[in-house]
C-alpha cells in the first residue's frame, strides 16, 4: 500500500517523533511504499522514505498548520494514497496516533474563558474535533487510556474507533550484562564521582515536563545532600528561563544542561535516579526506558505510563493535586534509600515480562486494516485452512485456535476448519468442514484425516494450511504440543519405538520439524525449541516464539468478593474453609495424584478445613477411588465435564496447584495470577518462571519430591504472603505481556502466506 504519514516537525529526540518512525519503518519492511509530509526534517532520513517539505510560511503556528493540512490535501488529491496517518491532529486524516492530550480538557481547565475567544483557540478545537467527533470516522491509535475520558466527555467518541496500544520502547533500553562497566566509563566521561548522585531529566519541552519543579527540588535538599548531587537536563528547549530560575537560587553549579543527546541510554545507566514531574504528559515512555535500565523513577501520576513505576516496583510517583513539598520529600528519600539492587532486579524482571515493546506492530496492524478497502478484504485475503483433529470448547489449544482463526478473520481472511469432531457452538462464519473417516485407533484416524484433508485441499485449494496437530502440509504449525520424539526416547522403553504408534507420531513430527520442511513454527514455549533442534537440526528462522495468550476477562474484576461468595455458598464451602483449585484437562499429567497424596499430608486441623475442587475433561474414575482410599472423599470435588465459568472459580479458590509432571506452558497458571490467586506449581511448566518473576506463588523444584510439594502446600495455606501474593499476581496482569498471542500468531500467519 502507499501510505502517507502526516506530521508538522521531525527532530530525532523528540517521544512522538521516534515513534512515528518506529511505525512507518515497520510499514516499510512489510513492503508499502512511505511518503511522508512535513514542515520541517532534521537528521538522517531513512532509506526508502518520501519526504515532502511542504512549502508553506505564516506568521502564527497554527496559521501554517492550516496552510500545511490544504497543501497535503491537494498533493494527495493530485497522487493518491491508500491511507492517511496522522501524528498530528487535522483534517482528512484516516488514522491518528493519539501522542498529544485533549485539548479541549486543557482549554477549559487550564485557561481563561477569554482564551477560547483567540483564533488559535479556534484553530486547535476544530482539528481536535475533525479526529474525535462522533460523526468521523478516523481510527484513532491510542497510547494511553489517562485521556480517554476526556476525549469521551467532549466528542462522545465512540469505542469501536479507539484502538489502544501497548508502550513501544526499544530493547536496547534494557540494562545489558556489563551495564556496570558503561556506567563506570559515562561517569568517568561526564567527570561525576563514583560517590555523587547523577539526576538525570530526560524530554524536550521543560515547561510541559516539569523541569521548573524540578530545580526546585534540587534546592529543597539538605545542604550536605545538594552539595554532592546534580541535575542534567537531556533534551531540546529554551533554557535561558531556567537558567536564571537556577541562578536566582544559587544552585546554577547543580544544573548542568546536555542538550539532545543520542546516548540516552548511557546516562540512564549512570544516573542514580529519573526525575520527571511533568504537568501534563499523555504516556511518557522515558519512564519505561528508565525502569528497564534498572533505574528508580521519581514522577507524577498524571503520567499516563506513571502506573508503570508503581507496578513494577521501581520509584514512586507524586500524586494529584500536585504539591512541591511531596516531590521534595520523595526526592530525598530516594537518592538516600537502600535498594539500588533491588530496583534493578525488579527492572530486568519487568523487562524480561511486560509487554511495552510492541507500540509499532500493533499501529502497523491497524493501519493495514484501515488500508485495505473493506469490501474486498475477503477477495484480496483469501482462505485459510485450520486443522485439528478434535474440538471441544474447554480445551486449552481449542480455546486457543479460535482466538487465533477468530483474529485472522478479523483481518480479512475467510476460515475453513478441517477437524473429526467439532464439541459446542461454532463462531460466526467459520467453514467447518467435518472429516468423514473412521478407524481402531487414534494414530490410524489421525494418518486417514491427513490424507483426506490433503485430497479436499488439491480440489479445493487455500491461500495457507495452519496446524494445531503436527501432520505433512502445513505452512504452519501452532506448536502446544512437547518434542515428541524427546518424550519416545527419555520416557519409555526400546520396545515402544517398535510398534505403530510410535512410527506415526514420530513420523508426522519429523513431516514438521525436520531440516528441509518449510512450515513456520509458532512455539508457546521458548524451553522445547532445543528439544526439536536436537532431534531434527530444524532452523532457527523458522521459530517464531509466541507471548502467552490469556483472556483479558480472567482479571480480578471489582465485584470479585461476590463472585467468590456466591461459588462458595453453591458449593457448601465455608468462608473460613481453604479452598484448592485445579484446572486443566488430563488429570493424569496435570498432576491430581500429587494433590491428593499433598492433601493427605495435611495436619488434620487443616486437611478437615481445606476442599479440592478439580475442573477439567477426564476420566475422574481413578482419582475418585484414591480420594477415598485417602480419606479424602468428602473433601475432593471433580467436575470432569468442564466449566465455562472458570474466572468465578480463580476468584474464590485460595491456591492454584498444579503439580504437573510435564506441561508445556501452563496457561492456568497466568489466569490465576491475574485474578489474584497464589499459585504453586512444578517447574517444568513453561509458563512457571511468570510466577517466580511475579513473586505470585512458590514453585517445586526439579527432580519432583512429593516432601517438598507437601510441605509448600502446607506452608502456602497458613502463610501471612497471600495478601502479597495476591497483590504482585494482580499487578503482574496490569503490565505483563501475556494477552497479545492471537494478534502476534496472525501476524506470523500473514507474513508467512503473504
């Protein structure tokens, strides 16, 4: 597509200015064609860009912002594009990245009623409302949710047209293995002692970002604190007013003014703290770069990344209404405070698991499917053929390739489902195409479905075949399932490798993995990767690791102290009573024996008080005699026919076990940290190092000792840390990237079959 980008000045230090390059660069290398219109350009303009200097000149800004929007208007008459972005509010615009806060809100709250008389008034409200007003049908990208009421109160906009994005810093933001030996050289540069504090400010626009707050706190500190600390101010502006702000405070030999720089990342790793007290500032995305330098962040929560600092634990925010006293109180107690280590630790755990990287992708997502004209998406997309031998609706790859299929659709794709059985109701528009074969045993239907499928698809052919069981002819494989090979010849002995049942699975494993298949595969667990290069020598490049994908719906909701109530008093469980969870199809490796055996351990004041309830799709037969021969029969529920509720059940429930013996992620274990319930589970789970990171839980260490379960069990139902648990599980669900994996696999499938 041809895309036109639309933006009043590019200077490379400003926030909205990288991320506009950031996405049209990410535009770029999934091959549509740039051009972008602008004022004014300084520095490097990237390979393949269209800059357009629009040839307009006015006395006022916002006189040569209207002369800027007719100028592009009648260029893109004369060449047409196929859609419109704008990083800055105007006309004619198809998306708008929403970088700036309502302007309106400020209008009226910040100024005099005399200001909505001006011309500029008139000029800004207008353009704001060409974006926002509830009869435009522009898409709007929005970077933070702190404006979302605001734009709601003035212009009623409506929800379908809000698309809201996740934070998109660089990676090279992250503090790297030797960062102690860059911060030694940056301060060795900038001659700061090892034993004075480095404040760092980090913007362009001092006065939007608080940097007159800022010298006054500098001032506020104890004499002997100030003496050995100094501010320096990273950025492009006016510094002539506050230099005198600083002199008249005689503290100008504590202020030291950088300019924009190109090493910020540099100086956030030899800074001892980020001070932002902006007035006013929509996201912030400097506050994320510092929390993932493992540097402590002093800002105000009118922010909208403010909630960051909090959840991850690395700085404190001064809260609103603003007050200088509480900004110079916190100054102090941060520069003096003990936890640098801890700060940092808590920075490399938030960078390793939040999903603040992504800003790009997911603009990019919206702005092709704004480009693409709507009633020939399904012509210009084509079919997609989805195989899985079985579905049924509480299965977790089921659940899985529906939210994936679902988000194909979404994007213009039609879907045709190859399967044996199909379990519940089937979404809007799917072709489920039922697989007419019968056979014995499940490797002989399995080998007759591959074959069927693959005849229906030579007459019928589709633009991509997506796997969710390994068989020959996919050009992608959704890999839920463990090395299978790996399992044949660590688990089992030489007798097994002989019969049928091994040749079919290890053969339609090899059909995927092996090194001259071409299918792409989409891994949900980064640990198994090593497995099938072992086995099968299967490149790197053809790995494509996949965040988790829970639903957004498995959060605690604010009701939740009913919910738990209600699911108690329907289940005869008493308020004081524990109540353990597990939730998961296939009882056997999802650990149940291990629970019992745990519960069994229990003293009897607390085994007497303690219920397991296990949710899942199984035979509960076996487990049912253990109970009893256990004791436990009173004390053990098994609901083995599945639920749609489960999010009543992680609300009520005190622990998630799941003793696993192998599980190649785990998504239950995300589900429940969310919705605040503590977990305790195996190692081996691919999801499990998510509840160490979240500090939501205790995990069994490998090899497997029932002791060791045992006693966490025990230990987990008394402790005074579920409060904590349960707090740091919440958090973890406010940040943590674990939501995105539909969009992220749609995005491989469309890149994959073009």
């Amino acid at each position: 597509m041809k895309l036109a980008f639309c933006l009043y000045k590019y200077f490379p230090y400003g926030g909205l200015q990288r991320d506009f390059l950031r996405i049209a660069q990410d535009c770029q290398q999934r091959g549509h064609q740039i051009r972008v219109y602008t004022l004014s350009w300084s520095g490097d303009i990237p390979a393949g860009f269209d800059v357009i200097i629009v040839p307009v000149t006015a006395i006022t800004n916002h006189t040569r912002y209207e002369k800027y929007s007719r100028w592009v208007a009648d260029s893109i008459t004369q060449s047409p594009v196929d859609c419109v972005v704008g990083i800055n509010k105007m006309p004619g615009l198809d998306v708008y990245f929403a970088a700036d806060s309502c302007y309106e809100k400020k209008a009226r709250s910040q100024r005099v009623w005399a200001y909505r008389l001006l011309p500029r008034y008139k000029h800004f409200a207008e353009y704001e409302k060409a974006v926002f007003s509830v009869d435009s049908e522009v898409e709007i990208l929005m970077i933070s949710k702190i404006q979302e009421p605001f734009f709601k109160q003035y212009y009623d906009t409506p929800n379908k047209r809000l698309h809201f994005l996740p934070p998109g810093i660089s990676r090279d933001r992250i503090a790297p293995a030797n960062f102690l030996e860059i911060r030694n050289e940056k301060r060795k540069e900038l001659l700061i002692p090892n034993d004075e504090h480095m404040v760092l400010m980090v913007g362009s626009g001092f006065i939007k970002k608080g940097l007159r707050r800022a010298i006054y706190a500098i001032k506020s500190l104890p004499k002997e604190v100030v003496n050995n600390t100094r501010l320096y101010i990273a950025g492009e502006d006016n510094e002539s007013a506050f230099r005198r702000q600083a002199g008249t405070l005689r503290i100008m030999d504590r202020i030291v003014f950088m300019s924009g720089r190109d090493d910020v990342s540099e100086l956030m790793l030899a800074a001892d703290l980020l001070l932002h007290p902006a007035l006013d500032e929509n996201a912030g995305i400097v506050l994320l770069e510092a929390i993932v330098a493992g540097l402590p962040v002093l800002a105000t929560d009118v922010c909208g990344y403010g909630h960051y600092v909090e959840e991850a634990d690395v700085g404190e925010l001064v809260p609103s209404p603003f007050r200088q006293e509480q900004l110079n109180e916190k100054l102090l107690r941060l520069l003096l405070a003990d936890r640098r280590q801890e700060w940092r630790e808590n920075g490399r755990r938030f960078s390793g698991s939040a999903d603040i990287y992504s800003l790009a992708r997911e603009a990019v997502r919206v702005i092709e499917t704004v480009g693409v004209v709507e009633g020939d998406m399904a012509q210009s997309r084509g079919v997609l053929a989805f195989c899985l031998f079985n579905y049924f609706p509480f299965g977790g790859l089921q659940r899985d390739f529906v939210r994936i299929a679902e988000k194909c659709r979404e994007r213009g794709y039609q879907i045709r489902v190859y399967t044996l059985s199909w379990q519940g109701e089937c979404p809007n528009d799917f072709d489920v195409v039922l697989v007419p074969i019968r056979a014995f045993t499940n490797h002989k239907k399995n080998e007759k479905y591959a074959a069927w499928v693959a005849e229906h698809l030579r007459s019928d052919p589709v633009k991509g075949v997506i796997g969710f069981n390994k068989m020959p002819g996919l050009d992608i494989y959704y890999a839920a399932d463990a090395c299978y090979l790996e399992k044949a010849q660590t688990q089992r002995g030489y007798l097994y490798r002989l019969i049928s049942r091994y040749k079919h699975f290890s053969t339609f494993e090899k059909a995927v993995f092996k090194v001259e298949a071409e299918t792409k595969i989409l891994m949900i667990a980064e640990l198994q990767i090593p497995l099938f290069q072992k086995h099968y020598l299967t490149p790197t490049n053809r790995f494509h690791v996949l965040p988790p994908g829970i639903s957004p719906d498995r959060m605690a909701p604010e009701n939740s102290d009913r919910i738990e109530q209600s699911l108690r008093a329907e289940f005869q469980i008493g308020a004081d009573d524990y109540l353990l969870l597990m939730v998961g199809s296939g009882f056997v490796t999802k650990g149940l024996d291990r629970i019992l055996l745990g519960m069994s351990s229990l003293p009897d004041k607390v085994r007497n008080k303690t219920t397991l309830i296990a949710v899942g799709q199984d035979n509960p037969k076996v487990f049912l005699r253990m109970a009893k021969k256990l004791g436990l029969q009173s004390r053990v529920i098994i609901l083995s026919e599945g639920r749609d509720d489960i999010p009543r059940f992680l609300l009520a429930a005190d622990l998630l076990v799941h003793p696993a013996y192998t599980e190649n992620t785990g998504t239950t274990l995300l589900e429940a940290m969310v919705a605040g319930l503590p977990v305790l589970a195996t190692d081996v789970c691919g999801y499990a190092h998510y509840v160490k990171e979240a500090r939501a839980g205790k995990l069994v260490i490998s090899p497997y000792q029932q002791s060791m379960f045992d006693d966490l069990l025990l230990e987990m139902l008394l402790s005074d840390e579920k409060s904590s648990w349960q707090q740091n599980g919440v958090n973890f669900g406010k940040y943590a990237d674990i939501y995105n994996m539909p969009d992220r696999a749609a995005d491989v499938i469309a890149d994959a079959i073009g």
